[in-house]
C-alpha cells in the first residue's frame, strides 16, 4: 500500500470511526523479505519467561498497542505488520537506537514507562515516506517493565516476557477441555461472521468519506480496504485448519486459546484499551470470554444494522416512487439534546432498549452521532441517520 494511501484512511478513520485500531489500519501487507527472523517462534505459554532482562527503547503511543505475533508462523503474521508515524527526532532517535543496539527490538506501551507497565514489543524492519517518517515494524512478543533504566531523551528498560499461567494441568481447562475448545471454535465463528461482514461492507463509504477521498484524489482506498477484509478472512482461515481443525497440531488447549484470541483481537481491530486489557490478562480462559463478548456485540451491532436495512427498505418500498430527494431525518430528532430521553433498537434479543443522551449530539452531515448511557448502565457512541431512523424513537411511556 502506497503511503499516501495510509495517510488517506488514517484521515478516514479518524474522521469517520471505521473499525481500524487507531495508527494500525496503515499495517503494510507486504512480505517483507529482508527482515530479521524473531527470537523464537514458539507460543509464550509456561512458568517462566523465556526472555529475560532484555534491554529495550520504549515508544509510547496512547493510540497505538501491536498484539504480539511470535508464536505464529510468517504467513499467519500478515496482520502484525505495522506502520506508525514517527514525525519527532525522539521518535526517529528512538528507532535508531534499536538499530544500533537493541537487534531492532523496540517497545511498545501506551500507558506511562514504569515497573510493572505491560506491553508488546516489535521488531523495526523499514522506515518508508519523506525523510523516513513512517516506520514499518513486526510485532514480537508480549513483556513486563523489570526496571527503568533511563528517561530521558527517551524511555530505556529492562522487561522479561511475559507468559500466561500454565493452566494445562488446572480447572477449568483440565476438567472442562471439551467445553473450552467449544468455546474457542464459537469464537473463531463469530470472528468469521465479522470477517464476512467486513468484506460485504468494505467498498461502502459515507457522503463524508468520499467527500474525502474526491479532495485527495485517491480512489485506491476502498479497494485497499476491501483487500485487507479478505486478507482478515483468509489468515482466519488457514489458522482453523491448521490449529484447530487439525489433529496434527503441536498446540496444546491454552496454547490454542491464548493463539486463536490474540489473532481474533487483531482481526476484530481492537481499540488500543482494549488491546491493554488483553496484554495485561495472563488468565486465557477469562481472556477467551472478554475477547469473545467484545467481538459478539460488535457482530450484533452489524447484524442489527443490516435488519434495521431491510425493514427500513420494505417500509418505504410502497412510498419510494412519491418521495424526492434523500431520505430525512424524523422531526423529533431536531429536539434532540443533552438530556433527551430515547429508545434504541439493539438487536433481536434485547429489542428496544431506553437511555438518556449524555452529551450534545455531533452533527456529520446528514447523520447525527449521540452518546447514549442505556438503563443497564453501559455508554455507546450510535449513529443515527435517516438509512436507521427506525431503530430510533422517543420514549415508549408518556412523560419519560
């Protein structure tokens, strides 16, 4: 991918929110043939590090966490291939100190350099773009801060790896093996359920994204997007037959849990918080349920679009030919306020569910962005446009 292109989703995606981790959808899907090999290529799950006091420059970046990948083999790693901006001299000192003295290894946090501090670490394999501002790095491994060796101008640190409890002899996997590979196998179903919805809706953009792209001159994103969808789809793909479907894989059950849920959060896009919470769990079965429940809604959600779609397409159907123009908003969203009480559509399961608008709507041209707090107490950021005005409605009760 060219490096205007990154640059041009990286507009996109921030503008728009599309399901891209933050500074990650500029991941260059290239071999890269020069590359150094890692360390290892060996799952990181037993009592004790397998790397240990290893000295490394830190790169802190609040919108950017790689998910470790040296437990896979090179044709499963496409998705770990990163590009990040590195405009400051800091961060270009911070790259050239890896070079010289670190076999390339750099780390990755995004929470403040301190003992304790989790993260990920990569390998740089390229800078590309003007004066070399965009880095091109390989995930490795997963590590712990041991001690702060330096701060200034840049982070220096001691870390060991760190490795997941050995659970293979333990509850719950030991007595509910049969179970926990069930759980996993739903996992990588619902991961594939994504994947599909991705490729469908990949080449579809909003009014705002094409105003975007028609400034730029770059008509290469959505297909680019849409490459990267199938890409998602085949690695998912190969990684079932080789380690889940296969009686011939070495992976024992928390090998193949702490496997399949790392590759499912990257191919899910997870946000760089989310990304911390799956580092820092060295429990695989808990990992496995919270990296399922996140990607479970997010499949939902779009279920739930795609039926708000039809319905909205079979209502109006009888009416298209007497309408001119786009579709509009209903009249009561213009009253729409911080404050304002209204209803939601999630899904087949929960139905309407009712919150309150917590902060002041964001207008986007012809959609409106609320944050909504629903009475169960979780807070979402929900689009509300004239395509979905039928998952939308005020109050059901009177005076509410």
């Amino acid at each position: 991918m060219s490096t205007r292109a990154i640059l041009c989703i990286a507009a996109i995606s921030h503008v728009s929110g599309y399901l891209f981790a933050p500074e990650v959808f500029g991941r260059s899907r290239h071999r890269l043939l020069d590359a150094k090999s890692c360390r290892r290529n060996s799952l990181p799950v037993d009592n004790e590090p397998l790397i240990e006091n290893l000295k490394i420059p830190l790169l802190r970046r609040d919108t950017f966490l790689p998910l470790p990948s040296s437990h896979l083999p090179d044709e499963l790693a496409t998705l770990n291939v990163y590009s990040i901006n590195i405009d400051t001299a800091v961060d270009r000192s911070i790259v050239e100190y890896a070079t010289e003295n670190t076999d390339s290894y750099i780390g990755h946090v995004c929470i403040a350099p301190q003992v304790g501090a989790v993260g990920c670490t990569s390998r740089a394999l390229s800078t590309l773009g003007d004066d070399d501002r965009l880095l091109v790095c390989k995930s490795s491994f997963r590590f712990v801060v041991k001690q702060v060796l330096q701060e200034i101008p840049f982070p220096i640190v001691l870390v060991d790896e760190l490795v997941d409890q050995d659970t293979s002899g333990s509850d719950p996997v030991k007595k509910d093996a049969t179970d926990v590979i069930k759980r996993t196998s739903r996992l990588l179903e619902v991961v594939d359920e994504y994947c599909q919805q991705q490729v469908e809706t990949a080449g579809e953009v909003s009014p705002l994204e094409q105003a975007i792209l028609e400034e730029t001159g770059n008509t290469i994103i959505p297909i680019a997007i849409q490459q990267l969808a199938m890409e998602k789809a085949a690695v998912l793909q190969v990684f079932r037959a080789s380690y889940l479907d296969s009686e011939q894989s070495d992976f024992s059950i928390s090998q193949t849990i702490y496997a399949a849920s790392i590759l499912a959060a990257e191919i899910a896009d997870f946000t760089t918080s989310q990304r911390q919470e799956v580092l820092e769990m060295t429990d695989c079965v808990a990992r496995l349920a919270y990296v399922n429940g996140i990607i479970e809604e997010t499949v939902g959600m779009a279920r739930a679009r795609k039926m708000a779609e039809q319905i909205t397409a079979a209502t109006d159907e009888a009416s298209k030919d007497l309408k001119i123009g786009q579709p509009q908003l209903p009249p009561w969203a213009k009253s729409i306020r911080k404050g304002t009480a209204v209803e939601y559509f999630w899904n087949e399961e929960y139905g309407w569910c009712r919150g309150e608008v917590v902060e002041d709507p964001v207008h986007i041209v012809d959609e409106i962005v609320l944050t909504v707090r629903f009475d169960d107490g979780e807070t979402h950021r929900l689009p509300f446009s004239a395509d979905e005005k039928i998952r939308w409605r005020p109050p059901s009760r009177p005076g509410e």
